[in-house]
C-alpha cells in the first residue's frame, strides 16, 4: 500500500508538472504574439500616418486582432488614435497624447497594471 501510494504520488506530481509546464509555455508564447502584433500595429500607425500606403492591409489585420486580444481600452485608444490620423490636418506633436494613451493601455495590457505613467508623460512622436 505505501508503495502504491508512493507510485501513485510520483505520476500525480509528474503529470501535474507536466500540465503546469504546457500552460507556462502557451502563456508565455501568447505573451510573446500579443507583444508582437502589438509592434506590428504601431509601425503601421506610423506609415499611415506618413502617407504611406504599403502597411495598410496589415494595419487592417493587426487592428483585427486587437478585436480577438486586446481589452476594451486599447481598442478605444487605437479608435481614437486612428480618428485622429485619418483626419490628416494633425500635426505629428499633437498626436502625441493619443499615441501615449495607445502605449499606456498597451502596456497595462502587457502587465504593467500599477503603472504611474499618464498618456502626456509620452515624448515620443509617431511620423
């Protein structure tokens, strides 16, 4: 009886070491696809907003994505931001604080949940 429940222990533990590791690592490549389209969706904000139009379809299937992914938040922060580019007559520096409202509900999404951060607090310019 000690044997088995030796046995029994060790495939327990085994196949439970084995469901944690799987689930580590299809939430550590889901992270690492999020971020990615993530990327994708900001060097295609940046090209449209420079005119060009290479990007577009692509722009198209990240912000798809972000539909399937991505919380509420960043997907009104790319609405808001796409609004504003779209309207073309925004200079670059005045897009500033939409683009920082994006970054800041990425990043939030990307685990950075406590952050102190505030969407002027972005310097950064898109195009």
């Amino acid at each position: 009886p000690e044997f088995l429940s030796l046995v029994f222990g060790g495939v327990a533990g085994y196949l439970l070491k084995f469901y944690l590791d799987r689930w580590n690592a299809a939430e550590e490549r889901a992270f690492t696809d999020k971020r990615e389209h993530y990327r994708n969706l900001l060097l295609c904000l940046k090209s449209l907003r420079e005119g060009k139009s290479e990007h577009t379809d692509l722009l198209w299937f990240e912000y798809s994505f972000l539909w399937l992914h991505a919380p509420d938040s960043v997907i009104k922060s790319a609405n808001t931001l796409l609004t504003k580019i779209k309207e073309g007559s925004v200079k670059a520096e005045e897009l500033a604080p939409f683009v920082g409202e994006l970054l800041l509900q990425i990043r939030r999404d990307m685990g950075f949940s406590k952050t102190s951060l505030l969407q002027t607090d972005f310097k950064g310019k898109l195009g």
